[in-house]
C-alpha cells in the first residue's frame, strides 16, 4: 500500500484503505491510512469483527 501512495503521490496519512478482510485492514493500518473494511468478499470464511 506505501508504494501504491507514492506512485500515486499521496501522503498515506491522507488515504482511505478499503478491503474486505482482516489483512487488508491490518496492511492499511501498519501504513499509517484510515481503513474501511466491508461486511463481503473473501476473508478465509471468517467474520470481520473490530
């Protein structure tokens, strides 16, 4: 996600990650972006809860 926000010229701080698992919410997170992570898709047949 650090090297999409610098591709992109973005200050990961000012960045919304949005995914549908845990990992996905955990990588924004260790990037330093908000996350949102939707109640859909795969997460290795687990519920979100956080």
């Amino acid at each position: 996600m650090l090297t999409a926000a610098q591709q992109l010229g973005v200050d990961p701080a000012a960045t919304v990650a949005i995914g549908d698992s845990e990992n996905d919410a955990l990588a924004g997170r260790a990037a330093g972006m908000a996350t949102l992570t939707v109640p859909c898709g795969y997460n290795h047949g687990q519920l979100y809860k956080q």
